[in-house]
C-alpha cells in the first residue's frame, strides 16, 4: 500500500520497550475501516527490539513510521515530537499498550462533521489476559467545563482533535500528574467545542503495571488546617472509621445530584451524540465528586502546621487551587459534614487561594 500523500488523520502512538507486544496495538490501526491515515510510532529511546517490531510493520504497511527520539521518560516528549511531524487535518492518539476496534476512525471523524474541534469515544477495560472488566456507560460520556476541571476524564488512546489545536494551547506538558488531563483542560479553556460518542471503540488496558496506575500526585486540595497534630490525627480518624459514612455518602451524591442538573441545564453541557437519556439515571450511591473518596484523605506537615489534604493528579499548582475552590461550591453538603467533624478537633479552613496549591513534599500522596 501506498503511504497517503496528505493523509487526513495522523495517528502519534509514543512506546518505549513494548517488544513485540506493539504489533497487536499497530495491527489495530492497519485494520481500520478509514485507510487515508498515518501512523506514527515515537520510539522514546527504547533499548529493547520495540524499534525492529516496528521496522517489520511498516515494511508491509508504509502508512506506518517510526521516529525514535532521546529518551524523555514521559510520553509528552514523544507526543509533542509527533505532533511536529504530523501532517493530517486531525490528530488522533493511541496508547502502545491499548487496541482499537476496526471503526475507531470511522466514528470520529463522522463526529467532527457534526463541527467539533476535540471528540471522544466510548471504551472496554480489559486485563492483561484480554478479559473485559468494564465498560463505557453514558454518564461518563458526558462533558460540560466544570466536569473536564475536576477529573481526568478521557484517556489519548479515546481522543481526537483538530490538528493544530494542542500546538495553540502549549501542547503537551512533562512533570508530576496526568498531562491529559492537564492539556484537555486547556484545550477546554480555549474553547474548543467538545464532543462524545457512545460507540466503544477502544479496548484500555488495565494493569498494574501501565502508566495509569504510576502517575505522581504532587497536588493537593486542602480540607483542613490544624495546629495540633494529634488533633489532626483525631480528625482522619474519625473520618476514616466510617461512622459518618452513610451521612457523608448520601450528602455527596444529594450534591451531585443537584450538580449535575444545574449542569444539564446549561448551553455548556454535552451528552453523546444521539443520546437523550437522562443522566442522572448513570448515578450510584458514593462520593463521585472528590475524584476518589474522602477515605482518601492523608495529612501533611506544612511549614509547623498539618493540612488535612486530598491527593491530586493535576499538573499545576493553579490547576489544584480551581479544583479546591469548584469542589467546595459543589458539594456543600458533604463539606458540611467535613467541616463540622474537623472543627470539633481544632481545624480550621484552609485560606482561599494558598493551602493545597503546592507540590506534596511530604510523599504523603498515594502511590
């Protein structure tokens, strides 16, 4: 087959020592229904055979290019290099450890003809045996600002965007933290119309060993600030033993609820194209707002006082002050409850603006 001279979609897939396992991931592309594509693969200065797997597919499929660079340890380095070399009109992004089914293509970019300038589709979760353990379900393929600003939602290998459109924004940005999420969030400051589709077109590999289960969480959000801390110890403890979580639970999810239709309401929320179903339907009982669970709530030592802090994946300090200031405007229910549990051992409010906006030195994120 001949490489397409100007190829409407440019696929950017980093690696670093897949080993043959990246030909499942490149043989995903080659089967794709839309043909006028290039792929290329960003060896980010693998030292395994990686680079001569990827030498022997696109000897029989010359839409396939491989670009090998320095090693970056980051796949933002890779991406941004990609992004260089891409020549479509839409930029499309693959994970080396994830596979897509035959009308990945086909879907976005009869999306983008609808004039978005950024879509996403649904997606399976499968082990490393390729058994299925989720699914995409409608609620998660809803969009709306204050949603992209407080979770990470939509992994790369799921997203599609105008060529050009990350270049304007920064492209994308090493450090601690998930720079998805990071650049999504610009994208949506710009104003880039976002876009969804049920259909579930991209099979996510989920194990322990992939990048999504190592990212640092260098951020914080503060609950809490105390001068004590046995004091502050008392106060996680008596979150932590759950003899408030049944309150706590149903305030989150009165919370979100409500969050959810005011959100609904407005010119700015998205549903998947051609879905009118409810989205309230797609909720459970559960603190969905603070992007885990108050159980996940640790303490950190701050320059002579404790923070009672909730880990986060942003990629800046400013990031984390939005997320901070959004949460509690949209659980004020569940900080209630918070609030007057921290209060009776001493805790007081962080300052708006400065607690929980700077790097955790104190290694006391999760893992």
């Amino acid at each position: 087959m001949t490489p397409p001279r100007d190829p409407r979609v440019s696929v950017i897939c980093p690696t670093f020592n897949r080993s043959r396992a990246i030909t499942d991931t490149l043989d995903s592309v080659s089967a794709q229904s839309v043909t006028d594509w290039e792929l290329l693969v960003v060896s980010d200065g693998s030292t395994d055979d990686t680079d001569d797997w990827v030498r022997d597919r696109a000897r029989s499929d010359p839409r396939i290019r491989l670009i090998r660079t320095e090693r970056h340890g980051h796949p933002s380095g890779p991406r941004n290099r990609g992004l260089a070399e891409a020549r479509g009109a839409y930029t499309v992004y693959l994970d080396h450890d994830d596979l897509w089914f035959p009308g990945h293509l086909r879907v976005l970019l009869e999306a983008f003809a609808d004039g978005a300038g950024f879509v996403a589709t649904g997606f399976e979760v499968s082990d490393r045996h390729g058994t299925v353990t989720s699914a995409s379900r409608p609620l998660e393929m809803c969009w709306h600002p204050e949603i992209q600003t407080l979770g990470p939602v939509f992994e790369p290998s799921r997203v599609a965007h105008r060529s050009g459109l990350a270049e304007q924004v920064g492209g994308w940005r090493a450090g601690g933290g998930a720079e998805d999420w990071d650049l999504w969030l610009r994208l949506a400051d710009a104003g880039t119309r976002f876009a969804t589709v049920l259909d579930r077109t991209v099979r996510l590999l989920s194990d322990a060993g992939t990048r999504r289960h190592g990212i640092s969480l260098r951020r914080r959000m503060s609950v809490a600030v105390f001068d004590d801390a046995r004091r502050a110890h008392a106060a996680l403890r008596e979150l932590r033993d759950d003899r408030h979580g049944a309150a706590l639970r149903a305030a989150c999810t009165a919370d979100t609820r409500a969050w959810l239709r005011r959100m609904a309401a407005s010119a700015q929320f998205v549903r998947p194209a051609g879905w009118a179903g409810d989205p309230e339907a797609g909720l459970t009982d559960g603190p969905e707002a603070l992007g885990g669970s108050w159980t996940d709530l640790v303490l950190v030592p701050d320059r002579g006082r404790y923070l009672l802090a909730l880990p986060l994946a942003c990629v800046t300090a400013e990031h984390a002050l939005r997320v901070q200031s959004l949460v509690r405007r949209t659980q004020p229910s569940q900080f209630a409850l918070i609030d007057e549990v921290t209060a009776r051992h001493g805790g007081t409010l962080p300052a708006p603006g400065v607690a929980g906006a700077v790097a955790d030195r104190s290694g006391g994120g999760r893992s």
